[in-house]
C-alpha cells in the first residue's frame, strides 16, 4: 500500500515537470537550440579534451590493481577523517586531480569490483566531489579572472570545503562494510585497456547529454529573467563552467568559490549517472554540496584576506568566451560516428567471446 502511495505521489510530481517540459520545447525552441548548440561545443571542445584520458586512466588504475596501493598511504588518514576503509582514499584522491565527476565513478567502480560496500560507495560518492586543478588554475584563473594565484586559491578553498565536508559527512552518513569483498584481479579480464576505455567512453556520453540539457536550461531563463543577477545566479546553480563565466569579474571571489563547491545541478546529474544502478540519496547528496559551499567559500573567504588579489577588469564576462580548439560539424560528426563503432566493436567481440566459451 505504502509503494503505491508513493508511486502515486511521484507521478503527481512528475506530471507537471512533463508538461512545462512540453510547453518549454515549443515556447522557447529558438533558446534551446543555441543551448543545446553551445552545449554541444563545450562538450567536445572542453569537456571532452579534458575528461575522457583521465577518466580512461582511472578505470584503469582500478581494474589492475593501481588503487590499493594509491590507498596504502592514505589509509589511516582516510578511516580518521572520513570513516571509510583505505581503498576510499583512492577516489578521494583522484577526484582532487581529475574533477567533479571522476570521483563517483571511481566509487562506483570500487563496489563494483567488491572493493566498497554499497553504503561505503554512496558515502564515498558524497564526499569525493572536487573540482580539478585543470578547471580552476586554467580556466577560472588564467582565462576568466587573469591570475593562476587567484585559481590556485580557490583550488586550495575547495580542497580545504571537500575536506571539511567529508570529515562531518564521515559521522554523519552511516556505512556498513561487506566482507565478502573479491580481489580485483580475480574478475580483471585479459583486455583492460579495451574495457578501459569502453567505461570511459559510455561515461562520456552520458555526462556530455547531462551539460546539454542544461546549457538548454540556462539559454530559456537567460529569456525569461527579468534581471542579469537572476540569470547570473540561476547559470552557477546549473552547471557551473557558465556561471563562472558569467560571475567572474563581476561579483567577489567567494561568491564564485561558493558555487564552485557546490558544484551546479549539471555536475550533480553527471555524479547520478556515473553511479549507475548505485543510486544516491539526492536529498542528503544536495545538502552535502550546500555545506561544502559554505565550507569553500569561507575558506576562499580567509584565504583572499591573507593573499589579496584583484580581478581584471578586462576579463569581465560581457563576450562570451571562446575556446581555442579545431572542432567543426565534420569533425564533430566524424568523432561521435567513431566512438558509436568503437563501442559496437567491443559488443560484438563480447558477443563472439561468448560464443566461444
């Protein structure tokens, strides 16, 4: 009776974000054509470039073994901080160099190969939500605010939030370890390059589908706002590569350290799916991300007091940024054609093996 209850009540909600869904496509088609467009371009100019080897990379590092002994190290220190067994460390860790996403799907993979329990996944998922060094030095520092020093700043002030973050989550969110763990070179399987990159690749796709909806999103309220503050607040809780672009030079570095915590709806999407069928608890996923918001931009807060540092004015955000890069409708065409046969050659090797054994 309780299930049907429910199931009801999320219809009843459902419902009407269908048909606002609906009237949004029609009313505003010219808008989420230049979003899904801009979408697109960011997606193969920025996103993919700077995602898609570390996150090849990371599966790899787990699938061979890599990530016991990443977590050796950090083991204590990880039980200490965040009340999670070593192995975490490695997500944590890799989620500081590689970004927002890599974090989750590393989790992710962890449970997978029996390293994490289900509640140490979600847990570590939670926690391991970072912007990465590439993001923050050189596109936030360099190109938007012209100054490395103030992106190395906001680096430091999400690491010091994540930190933060985790240590109150780690008491927090409970977690009950399995010990019928498997080794990781039990299931590896003789290809893991292949597989690698195959992971890599489906991460891909679905994290490029969550920034075009979005990017959609943000060209329908930049329509409708009745004020530049609205549209420039509504684009940082999105997706967070826009909001910067619209708030750096405009508005003080510890509001933009603030949203750079929280990371943006776009980024939650992203970490939803590269947890796959391992489904986070949104509610408590979004209230970790506003406390490390607020953890992020009073440090970012101190940090500016003790290093001051001045915005340009010439990197205020009123053109657009342009990103250097070669991308065309040719090429972009022939680079998605490309993946979708690479991925139907790996399911039909799978198949064939199949076959044979």
């Amino acid at each position: 009776m309780k299930i049907k209850k429910l199931f009801c009540i999320r219809n009843i909600i459902r419902l009407p974000t269908v048909i606002l869904g609906i009237y949004i496509c029609l009313r505003y088609a010219a808008e989420c054509t230049k979003g899904i467009e801009n979408g697109i371009l960011f997606c193969i100019e920025v996103l993919a470039p700077s995602l898609f080897l570390f996150m090849a990379l990371s599966s790899y590092i787990v699938k061979c073994g890599f990530a016991q002994i990443l977590a050796k190290p950090l083991g204590k220190l990880t039980r200490f901080l965040f009340r999670l067994p070593p192995i975490a460390a490695s997500a944590i860790l890799l989620s500081m160099i590689g970004g927002y996403p890599v974090g989750a799907r590393i989790a992710c993979m962890l449970y997978e190969s029996g390293e994490l329990s289900a509640s140490e996944a979600r847990k570590t998922a939670c926690i391991a939500v970072c912007a990465g060094p590439g993001f923050l030095l050189n596109y936030v520092g360099r190109a938007l605010i012209g100054s490395v020093e103030a992106g190395t700043v906001l680096l430091a002030s999400q690491i010091i939030g994540m930190l933060l973050t985790g240590f109150i989550a780690g008491r927090l969110i409970p977690s009950k370890p399995e010990y019928s763990r498997r080794a990781v070179t039990d299931q590896a399987s003789g290809n893991l390059l292949t597989e690698s990159v195959e992971s890599a690749s489906r991460s891909i796709f679905q994290l490029c589908g969550m920034v075009v909806i979005c990017s959609a999103l943000i060209e329908v309220i930049a329509t409708v706002s009745p004020s530049g503050i609205v549209t420039d607040i509504a684009s940082a809780m999105i997706e967070i590569t826009t909001g910067c672009d619209r708030m750096c030079g405009r508005y003080p570095l510890y509001l933009i350290a603030f949203f750079i915590g929280f990371g943006g709806i776009s980024v939650h999407l992203q970490i939803y799916a590269g947890m796959g069928k391992l489904s986070l608890n949104k509610g408590l996923f979004f209230l970790c991300r506003i406390i490390q918001g607020i953890f992020t931009a009073a440090a970012a807060y101190i940090l500016f007091m003790v290093f001051p540092i001045q915005q340009s004015v010439f990197n205020s955000t009123d053109a657009p940024l342009t990103f250097s890069g070669s991308a065309t409708l040719a090429g972009s065409a022939a680079l998605v054609l490309s993946s979708l046969c690479f991925l139907g050659s790996i399911r039909r090797l799978k198949l064939k093996r199949q076959y044979h054994n």
